[in-house]
C-alpha cells in the first residue's frame, strides 16, 4: 500500500493532468522542441524493439505515443492514474481506428500489481517525466519483473535533480524555476493550470542500483542538454539556426559524461536478464 501522503500526492496529480487533458494536445501540438523530444524518445524504443511486440505504457496520457507504435505494428496496453487522460486516449484510439492494437487501464503505475491485464510485455514505457510524480520509484522499479518476459526492455524518460539550461535561469532572476530541483529529496510542489501535486527528482544511479539484480543497463542519454527544454517557448521557432545546431551536438554527446546527467530529462534503457 502506499503510504497517505503518497497516496494523497497521486490523486493530486490525477486530478492536475486529468484537468489538462482537455488542452494537452492542442498545448503542445505546436511546439517544435516537444516534437524533437518525441522523435528522440521513439528512436530509442525503436532501436530495441523487435516487430509484434507488445509494450505497457505507463502514464500514457492522451495516447500520442500509443497511437505511434500501434501504427508502426506494436500492441500497447495503455494506462494511466489521470481518468480524463484516459477518457481523451480512447477517443483518438477509436478515431484512428486502432482499438485492436491498443488497450488501455486505468491504474497507478505503484499499484502495477493489481493490473487487469498483467502480460508478461516485452516492454515497459514511460515518457516524460511521469515518474517523477510519486515518491515511491522504488516500489514502481520493484514490479516490472514479473510483468516483463526474459530479455524484456525497459526504456523510461525521468527528470535528473539538476538540469543545466534549467540551473542557468538563475542569471535571469528567475531563482524559483532555477532552484527548484536542489535540495527536492522530500518533494518539491509543482503546478498545472494552478492544480497542484508533488514532484520527485531521481538521478539515474537510483534506477541503475534498484534494477541491477535482475536487469542489464543498455544506455543512460541526455535530453535537452544542449537544446533549451520545451518552457523556454518559441526557441526553436524564433531561433531555427541555432536549434539545428543545438540537436546536431545534443545527438552527438547524448551518452557522453557530463551530458547524459544534465538535461531536462535522461532517457535510460535495461534489458531484463
């Protein structure tokens, strides 16, 4: 069970995301640098997955990646904690005429046990930093064992505790967003459209150490280390040179140190031994 201020920090942000929903796509559907972040996150998945695979995506959100790999041959079992997320994913599923390759379940990723549909995958997803929203990574990591099979993949996109272009906004007066991640072991509040929830920053070491018994570390990169992360708005748009620049070297250093620890985000992968 999850302890009551975790549970209570769940249905906050159920609520936050299932308050966005109605938004989300229309919010991002234009943002160049959410489109880089997608193209490289889906580039990794696809690196490792073989054709007919069938992958559990957690916090799925409105179904944007779903709704990619079940178009590339894949079958995804959708879910997510947020009810209005799910409501949105099911209506694009069906637009697109996808129902049969893409399911979905309503659950928190820390109560993985109590799936409906339990598999065993050949691979577990998480985009996007939705792990960050639960203090108990830990419990979450702990379960993907038994829903996976023998070499399944792992491939999950989380927030480190420092992000560099995030650190540097300290020289634009902006101490809050430029703070935010020092000093987060309990939690930092966060906020969407003023609804408010907890949010955790893990460094990579933390999953590398939870995992190591039963599963191989394939590769740990950056994401928006050298590219501005998607809140400095209108970057890529405004500055198209310099964005093409920035994805060029971001690409070629993705997995070097120190770059693979100073992004927004990490993307890091296992295969399960």
């Amino acid at each position: 069970m999850s302890t009551p201020a975790n549970y209570i920090s769940e249905q906050q942000a159920a609520a936050a995301f299932t308050k966005q929903s109605l938004i989300f796509d229309a919010q991002y559907a234009g943002n160049t640098t959410v489109q880089y972040k997608r193209s490289r996150v889906r580039a990794k998945l696809l690196q490792y997955l073989q054709p007919g695979n069938h992958i559990l995506e957690l916090n799925a959100g409105t179904g944007d990646d779903a709704i990619f790999f079940a178009r590339q041959g894949y079958f995804v079992h959708a879910t997510d904690i947020a009810a209005g997320m799910q409501e949105q994913l099911a209506a694009k599923v069906t637009a697109v005429g996808l129902d049969e390759r893409v399911s979905r379940e309503l659950c928190s990723y820390t109560h993985l046990q109590s799936l409906k549909k339990k598999g065993p995958y050949d691979c577990i997803f998480s985009n996007f930093a939705g792990l960050n929203c639960t203090g108990e990574l830990g419990k979450v990591l702990d379960s993907f064992d038994a829903l996976l099979k023998p070499g399944g993949l792992v491939v999950l996109v989380v927030l480190p505790p420092f992000c560099l272009w995030e650190t540097a906004l300290v020289f634009k007066g902006k101490f809050r967003t430029a703070l935010r991640r020092f000093f987060s072991a309990g939690g930092r509040k966060a906020a969407i459209d003023n609804a408010l929830f907890t949010c955790w920053y893990y460094p990579a070491g933390f999953i590398r150490k939870r995992l190591q018994k039963k599963f191989e570390h394939l590769s740990t990169e950056g994401l928006c280390t050298l590219v501005p992360p998607s809140y400095i708005e209108h970057f890529a748009e405004n500055h198209p040179a310099w964005f093409k620049f920035l994805c060029k070297w971001e690409n070629r250093l993705k997995e070097s140190w120190p770059w693979k620890y100073t992004g927004d985000y990490y993307i890091i992968s296992f295969k399960k031994l």
